[in-house]
C-alpha cells in the first residue's frame, strides 16, 4: 500500500516540477520583453540623449519637513514615470530659484509648517518669490513661459494658515506671469482623506500632460475619467520589469513605519496604489467631502490612524477612544517592580488600566512619544461615542490583555488574578481627555465602579478644568515655562496658547482635590528656566510636582532628540532640588523612583506631617468621599508614604517585595540578571 502510494505522488510530483518551470520561463520571457519594449519606447521619443531616459518635460518640487509632501511627490513621479512623461523629482532644497524664468513645465507639492511658514528646506525658495512678485522692478512677465500646478499640504486645525504656503506659491506664481494649469488642489492631513484628494489631483495632472489639454476648470469640483487614458501606478507596476504582487496589495497597514513623526506622515504612508480607480469623482479639497458627513459625524479615527495606533499596541474603543497595556502593568505582574505611581501615590500597576476618552490633541510635541500617529484638533468636531459604553469596553479589553500574559514566564497566579480587577485609570495615554464633551459622565462611571482616575491635561482648555468633576488626582502638563519654549516644545495649535496655559494653571488652583504639575525635562531645551517655573507655581498652586526626564522613543520627523537630551537622574535630582529652593520653602523634594528618571515636590504644609511625609493615596476613603455626595479636599485621603519611597531612601523608589531585573547588553545579546533592589547583582 506503502508502495503505491508514492508510485502515484511521484509522477504528481514530477507534473507540479515541470508546471513552476513553464511558468518561471513564460515569467522570465515576459520580463524580458517587457524591457525590450520599454527600450524601443524610449529610443523613439525624440530629443532624448540616451535609450535609459528621455529629457525632462518639467520639473517636480517638493516643500516638505515630516515627509509626507516628499512621499506624495514620489507618488506623481511613479505616476508620470509609468505613463512615459519624463520629469526631474527635486527636493525644494536643492533647487535654485533663479532657474524659475527658465521653466515650462513645473509641479510642486508644499506642505505648510508651523503658524503658516514653509518647511525649513524652502524657505529660501518662499523668501524669493515673496520678494520677486512683491518687487515692482521685477514685473509681470519673468515666468511668462513657466506653467504650473500645486497641490498643498496642511491641517485645517490651525485655522487661517490652512495651506498658507501653497496658495502663497500659487498667488506668487501668477503674479510673476507664469499660467496654473490646474486650480491650487489643498489636502487637508485632519480630513481623513487627503491620498484619495491627492491620487485624483495626480490623475488629472498626468491627463493633463498625455491630452495636452489644459482645464481652467477648479479642481474641488470636475471629474476626471478614469477609464483609457491614464496608467496608474498600480497599472504601471504591472508593466514594469519588477513586477506586482498580491503581497503588495494589501492596503499597506502592516507595513506602515512606526516611527511617524507627525500625523502628516501617517497621510503621506497611506496606501496608494488602491485608490487609483477607486472612483471617477474627483474630489480636491476635504471640505468637499466632509459636507457628504452630516457635521459632527465624522469618525475621529480614520482607517490610517487605527492601523497606525493598533501597531503600536492600542486596542481602539469605538470612532475616538483608546485603552493600552503599560510595561509597568506587566512588570508588576510578574513582581519586577511598578512604575513611579506605585512609589509616589500607592498605585498597583498591575491593576492600573491606561485609557483615553480623546485620542486627539491640541499638541504636537516634540518630545512626543506616540509618534504624533494621534489626531489634532482644537474643537470636538467628531461624533460622540456613549461614556457607558467607553467604560464597559476599555474594561473588556484591558482585561482580555491581562489574560493575554497567563503563562507568559515570570507572571505571577495571585497578580493575574489582582490584575483581572483594575482599580485604577491613568487617563493620559493619548490625545486630550478633556476634550471629551462626556468626559464628567466618564469619570462618574469609573468612580461608581470604585476605580480611582489620574487624569492629565495639556494646559488649553482651562474652561474644561474648571468644569470638570472631582477626580483622584489632576495633572497638567508643564512642558516649559516662557511664552517661546512652550510654543517650540508644545507646537500648539491655537494662536492664544499661552493665555490658555496660564488660564488652565489658574483654574487647577481652584479645586480642591489632588493637583500636580507634570514637568518633563528636555536637556538643552527646559532644563535650565528654574526661575521662571517657580513663578508659575505661585500661579497655579498644585499640591505637588512631578519632575521627569524626557523618555528617548527614537528619532522622528517632527522630533530631532537625542539621547543627548535625555537628563541622568542626577540631573533630574539637581534641577528638582534647585525649583524646591526657590520656592521659598513651600515646597520639598519628597520621593524618588530612580528607575523612571522622576522626583516629585510636594506642598510641605499639606503632606509632611510631624515629619512624616503622606503623599500616599487612601483609595477607599476617596471613594467614600465621592459617593457621599459632600464636599471635600486633598488633605481628606491622604495616606503614609513608605521610607523606601522618601527621597534619598537606599532603595531609590523601588518596592523591597519586588524583584528588579536588568537587562545586560554584551556583544549586542541581551541577558536578564536577577538583582536586589538597589540594583546590585544577587
């Protein structure tokens, strides 16, 4: 039986051997005619000083700093390139504005950077057609011979400088006598539909070219056919010699780079090749088809974002919500030690759920560690997921994550079990919280299921703060402490940030329960305005103030960090000691987790009692206090901290009945070592 069996597989055999040779043969000869037909093509355009590529018809710029305007003008170059209409791809840096007047032919791609200015890279180039078109002496004529299209790059969220750059280049342009092809198309990045803007502008533009027709038509409003007359990039693909795969047809999420630096970025590494031909109704401006959504409607997480946000871990809740796994929830798990929260206020990380109601911001930061793959917004202007339903499915999701770490080595029975119960929400994962119009309703669902909130703010929504419901514990993010620092750390989106900044610190001083500020320190950046932080303490009066070296995530487009800006602890430690000086005493340093780079200040006549300090939390009694119903402040639920959480503690802010591994990196193998808690080998 043996025997028959592979005297039957053996001929199959031998017929599925010979079929993979016919088709690596038909594949190999059709590559090769494939390039002999591409070769004859080229050889017979005229004015052509080689058979590997013809002259240029134009020239292709691109205005970019994340990228994204880069990427996109890669697209149109693919685009024109598959169609056989030769360009020169330039990036705006290395193009000399004086070779404008001798021009016939030219495209630009622009993107507009902070407060309407143009990306550093072209700056020299906006400087000179500023001051040609506004030069009276130069006249109207110089780019008489100069024909041209723009597509612009920008975010409607910063309101009047919405492609500023763009439509600057495009008045400029006419202004100095050069013909638009096509209307100034402008992609908005907040839209959730700026490739598909994009694609259909580059359909018309390569029509354009192959018709040698121009339409004075705007571009928000015509169609373009898409049938017969232009060859996508997907097309193109198909006909080129390295051919085109299913592997390559799969949207792009799973091969989107994580290191985004901006959400402009995340629009620019979109899928491409799919949107050609996916309708034949060009749309040119987002507003266009945000009208199709009924307002407020509007998804805050596109299919992009969410691709973007579950490769790094987030399980999304919903159109706007967002719950995550900490490193430190699965290192208390397995006894390894929790994060600063455990040392400072009593939290168990293992049973602390990190979740957002908002994945947006009002911020782009540059010290950023979600890699800006969030949205930005200044208003709510997407529609509203139920607080109830927020709540039940950020529970469901961070307790199927728990379970996710049964069997995982190290995890401990007893923790698992702790951890399936979470007591705590950290509401600062991403975006803005309070942005949530809901987010009172929110906070109450947590409290009535006896979970506790630590929720932080941005410090541009003061109205919000002053509005908002008791919580555990309120942050605001002190990023800087002068009017320009902030504005270059921060990277705000609304025009009054710093009225807003001072109004949000004024308004944390008018609750009564715990408040904090949050400092992050960027070496060469923060580090040094002692003076100036201590004034803004008198402003806003929290109860305490976390102080913590900036966490280097890599480098990304929008954040040129180092680990040269990362400050050591002892760095930490000496700007903490110095703010606590010159606070006048108001302030001590009270404890320490030298394991997160972070110290924390605490008001000494609120929590340092008969030189005890008690920056601990009694969770049970906050909510007590809550579900009374009556008023009550800070002092109410305070708790003792434990020695080896004090500042200065042997320990350094590592709990004694937890174990602290290292990881020891030798000749690039990384190697665990169990050690003591201070560190020291066992």
């Amino acid at each position: 039986m043996v025997g028959e069996t592979a005297a039957v597989r053996f001929p199959i055999r031998l017929a599925f051997v010979a079929l993979l040779s016919g088709a690596s043969v038909f594949f190999l000869w059709k590559s090769r005619w494939l390039r002999r037909r591409r070769l004859a093509a080229l050889a017979a355009l005229p004015d052509t000083n080689s058979l590997e590529r013809p002259a240029p018809r134009g020239k292709l710029l691109f205005a970019s700093h994340t990228g994204t305007s880069k990427t996109l003008a890669r697209r149109l170059f693919s685009s024109l390139s598959f169609n056989d209409i030769p360009f020169d791809l330039l990036d705006a840096r290395d193009y000399e504005p004086e070779e404008l007047c001798n021009e016939s032919l030219l495209l630009i791609v622009a993107s507009t950077w902070d407060n309407g200015t143009p990306p550093p890279d072209a700056v020299f180039l906006a400087r000179w057609l500023s001051e040609s078109a506004d030069d009276f002496r130069v006249g109207s004529l110089l780019l008489s011979r100069c024909k041209f299209a723009i597509f612009g790059v920008g975010s409607r969220s910063y309101g009047p400088s919405f492609n500023a750059v763009a439509r600057d280049f495009s008045r400029q342009m006419r202004a100095l006598g050069a013909s638009e092809i096509l209307p100034l198309c402008e992609g908005d990045i907040d839209g959730g539909d700026l490739d598909e803007v994009f694609d259909r502008w580059n359909i018309r533009i390569v029509n354009a070219l192959l018709e040698g027709e121009i339409s004075r038509e705007n571009c928000k409003s015509v169609g373009s056919p898409l049938e017969g007359t232009v060859k996508t990039a997907r097309e193109g693909f198909l006909d080129s010699e390295e051919g085109y795969s299913d592997e390559d047809d799969n949207d792009g999420e799973e091969d989107l780079d994580s290191s985004i630096g901006d959400l402009e970025d995340i629009a620019g590494k979109a899928p491409s090749r799919r949107s050609f031909g996916r309708s034949s109704n060009f749309v040119g401006d987002s507003a266009s088809s945000a009208s199709k959504v009924e307002k407020g409607q509007r998804a805050m997480v596109t299919p992009v974002i969410r691709a973007n946000l579950e490769k790094q871990g987030y399980k999304i809740i919903g159109s706007h919500s967002g719950v995550k796994l900490c490193r430190w929830t699965k290192s208390q798990l397995r006894g390894r030690g929790g994060c600063y929260k455990h040392s400072f206020y009593g939290i168990e990380s293992h049973r602390c759920m990190e979740a957002t109601p908002s994945l947006a911001c009002a911020n782009k930061c540059v010290f950023c560690w979600r890699h800006h793959t969030n949205p930005v917004g200044k208003t709510w202007q997407w529609k509203m997921d139920d607080p109830l339903e927020i709540v039940n499915t950020a529970i469901d999701l961070h307790t199927k994550m728990i379970k996710q770490m049964k069997g995982v080595p190290g995890v401990k029975e007893d923790k698992l079990t702790e951890g399936l119960a979470p007591r705590h929400c950290a509401l600062s994962l991403v975006g803005e919280p309070i942005m949530y119009p809901e987010i009172n309703s929110l906070v109450d669902e947590l409290h009535k299921r006896r979970i506790s909130t630590f929720l932080v703010t941005n410090a541009q929504f003061p109205e919000k703060i002053r509005v908002l419901s008791p919580v555990t514990q309120l942050y605001v993010s002190v990023d800087a402490a002068t009017r320009d620092s902030l504005k270059q750390i921060d990277r705000p989106l609304f025009a009054d940030f710093w009225e807003r900044f001072i109004g949000s610190l004024k308004a944390l001083h008018e609750k009564e329960q715990r408040t904090v500020y949050r400092l992050t320190l960027v070496k060469g950046w923060n580090a040094e305005d002692i003076d100036a932080y201590a004034k803004l303490l008198s402003i806003g009066r929290p109860d305490f103030v976390e102080i913590k070296g900036v966490t280097y995530c890599g480098t990304s487009a929008t954040s040129k960090l180092t680990m040269e800006n990362v400050p050591w602890h002892s760095d930490v430690k000496s700007f903490s000691e110095a703010l606590a000086l010159k606070s006048n005493s108001e302030y001590e340093v009270a404890c320490e987790h030298v394991h997160s780079c972070c110290v924390l200040l605490a008001k000494v006549d609120k929590f340092k009692v008969d030189g005890q300090w008690l920056t601990w939390i009694d969770y049970e009694k906050f909510h007590d206090l809550v579900a009374s119903g009556k008023p009550f402040d800070s002092k109410d639920y305070m708790a003792k901290t434990p020695t080896w959480a004090v500042y200065g503690a042997e320990e350094g802010g590592f709990d004694p009945d937890q174990t602290r591994y290292r990881k020891e990196r030798r000749h690039g193998a990384a190697r665990e070592s169990a050690c003591t808690p201070n560190g020291k080998d066992i």
